[in-house]
C-alpha cells in the first residue's frame, strides 16, 4: 500500500515540476507527499483517524489527493457506515479547500464541486458495497461452518442412538436365554448325583439353548453389517449375509406362552393369565415391546428372586390399549452371584416403552417390599 501510495505521488509530483512551480510550492508538495506515505501505517492500524489526517493534508497539496481518496476508500471498506461518511465529507471539504487555494485551470468551481461530489460519493458506494461483500462471504462461510458441525454432531447422535438400539437389542436376545442355560449349568453343577435321564435332558437343553444363542447373536451381527431395510440399496458384492438366510419373525404376544413354558420348564413356577383381541390387529412396535417386557421381567425374577413364584398377566383390546404386567414375589433360594445384573434391562425397557408411546412402571411390590413388580401400557389403536 505505502509503495503504490509513494509511486502516485511521484506521478502527480510530474505536474508541478512541468508547471515550474515555485520552489515554495514544490518543497511543500514533496513534504505533504512524503507525510501522506508515512501516515499509511497509522491508516491501517487506525482507519479513521489516519483517513482524516490524509484528507487535511489534501488541503495543503494536489499530492496528497491519492493519499486522502485511498483514505476515504479504506474506511468505507472497513468501517462502518456513519463513520465512511464522515470521511467521505472530510474528504469532499478538504479538495473543495485545496480548489479554492491552488484551482485546476480550466475546471470552474461548479463542475470541480460536482466532480468532487461524484468522486467521494463512488469512493463510499464502492467501498461500503466490497464491505456488504465481503460480510456477505464471511457470514456464508460461518454458515457453512455450522452447517457442518451440525451435521457431524447429527451423524454423532445417529451414531450414539444406533448403538444403544443395538446394545438394546443384544441385551433382549442374548440375555433371557443366556440365564436360563445359567440356571440349567448350575444345576448340573450343584446336582452331579441326579439321574442320568435329568441329566440329559439338561444337557439337550444346553446344546439346544447354546445352538438358540448362537443364531440370536447372528442375526444381531447381522442387524450390524446390514442397512436398514432388505438391502436393496447396497451394492453388488458388498451384502455380508448369506442369501439364503433370512430373519426370523420378531417375537409378538402370543409367543410370550412359549416363553412362559420355557422359563417354567427351568423351574420357575409361573402363573399366566391372558385375554386379548386378535393379536393381527396390534401394532408391530407394541407386540414386540409387550414380549420383551414379559422376558426382560422373567429374566429378572430367576437372576434376583430365584425360586420366587411369578404372575404374568397380558390383557388388552383395540382402543383400550396392551397391558402387560410381571410380578413376582421375595426370593426363596440364594442368588447366583454370576447372575447379578446392572439394572440396565429396565433403563432398555423405558426406553422402548417411549418409543411404542406406552407407559411403564416398575418398583418394588407387596406389603413388605420384597417382590417386584413391572407394569406397562402399550397403544392398542382401533
């Protein structure tokens, strides 16, 4: 800036020497063009001031006419808008001073006013315009910036909400059937001496149930190779799954009688009531809610309360809704430390009662405290 500044003023300095200006005047305008370089500096740390110190200069010499219009260019650029017309009238008073001291031949002050006038006025136009410009690039770009960090914390909340889904759904598959091969072990374990039929019966139990836990824990890594949807979409080559597989049905509410049958068949002594419409009627997202409800309560019962008795009971109706209540009594025999649990099949289960838009309440039951007891609402629509 200063070397453009300094390569003008030698450009203008041409004139009066051509002129044979007197050496007063040109030691004047050699002076006023060295101070309007050096006050360039003081024009960039301090836009105003230093504009207004090059426009009174412009008072006293035609070269410190760059000096003064850069001035009034650099503030309308960069300041606000009040002050670029404050300069810009400055600017515009100090030439009309210059005109009146030292006036151009040839011009009279009528058309040097109105060309003044024009000058500053396009100095301003143009300067505030590259200012709106510039405001305008940056405000996109603070836009763009936040757009951006918008959508990696959205991919972050996808990414958080997709693994609690899965750790919700390992935790529903894998753990009702993960205790009761438990229970079945540690009675082989406590029992040696028990008949070689028991003993084989618990030993099919355990293959059958290992072999079920398996296929339970495929589909959920299946659930994790795979989009949302069939598939479809993914392309040719990349699908992780066999293609003769294909998921089972979800659980839905009458298969809460053969999982019933299968805990009471561990030696939980189960109490099952129902009375409910056609199940076909029941949404999809509340019959696989009230059956999860129903296993992660069981599950509970035979971790915390073993050899406790335990009432199941499913009733509900179009337009009245799904109710789904577990309760069993105090624990009968000493728990199993290796079955301890952390609560956070409950936490899973409010959670999926939110998103059925149900209800839930769980807590402890019976005159002393020492039962528990799991209470649920599901939507039943007509």
């Amino acid at each position: 800036m200063m070397l453009g500044l300094a390569a003008l003023a030698g450009v203008s300095l041409i004139g009066p020497i051509q002129d044979e200006s007197t050496t007063a005047e040109l030691a004047l305008d050699i002076g006023v063009a060295l101070v309007s370089v050096a006050s360039v500096p003081l024009l960039v740390r301090r836009p105003v001031p230093g504009a207004a110190a090059l426009a009174v200069l412009a008072t006293l010499s035609p070269l410190a006419t760059p000096g003064s219009t850069m001035g009034t260019y650099y503030v309308a650029r960069n300041a606000p808008l009040p002050d670029a017309v404050g300069i810009a009238v400055i600017g515009f008073g100090a030439h009309l001073v210059q005109y009146l001291w030292r006036p151009i031949p040839g011009i009279d002050t009528f058309w040097f006013v109105l060309l003044d006038a024009a000058a500053h006025a396009a100095l301003l136009g143009v300067g505030a315009l590259a200012r709106s410009r510039a405001e305008l690039v940056m405000s996109l770009r603070e836009r763009a910036a936040r757009a951006e960090a918008d959508r990696d914390r959205q991919a972050e909340r996808a990414r958080l909400a997709e693994r609690a889904r899965i750790a919700r759904e390992m935790h529903d598959v894998l753990a009702h059937r993960l205790s009761l091969l438990a229970t079945y072990a540690g009675a082989l374990e406590y029992r040696p001496d028990a008949p070689a039929d028991q003993v084989a019966r618990a030993a099919a139990v355990l293959r059958t149930g290992t072999h079920e836990a398996l296929e339970d824990l495929r589909e959920v890594i299946g659930v994790l190779r795979l989009p949302e949807g069939d598939g479809s979409d993914r392309p040719a080559g990349q699908d992780l799954r066999d293609p003769h597989d294909r998921p089972r049905p979800q659980p839905d509410v009458p298969e809460i009688a053969a999982l019933v049958a299968t805990t009471r068949a561990a030696g939980t002594e189960i109490t099952y009531a129902h009375h409910y419409a056609d199940p076909a009627t029941l949404p999809g997202l509340s019959a696989r809610t009230g059956y999860r409800i129903v296993q992660e309560a069981l599950t509970n019962a035979r971790k915390h309360a073993p050899g406790a008795p335990v009432r199941v009971r499913v009733d509900g109706e179009p337009g009245e809704g799904l109710t789904v209540e577990v309760v069993n009594d105090a624990a009968s025999a000493p728990r199993d430390p290796a079955l301890a649990g952390s609560s956070a099949g409950l936490i899973g289960l409010a959670e999926r009662v939110d998103l059925a838009g149900g209800r839930i309440t769980h807590g402890p039951d019976g005159p002393d405290g020492s039962g528990f007891r799991v209470a649920a609402w599901l939507p039943w629509p007509r």
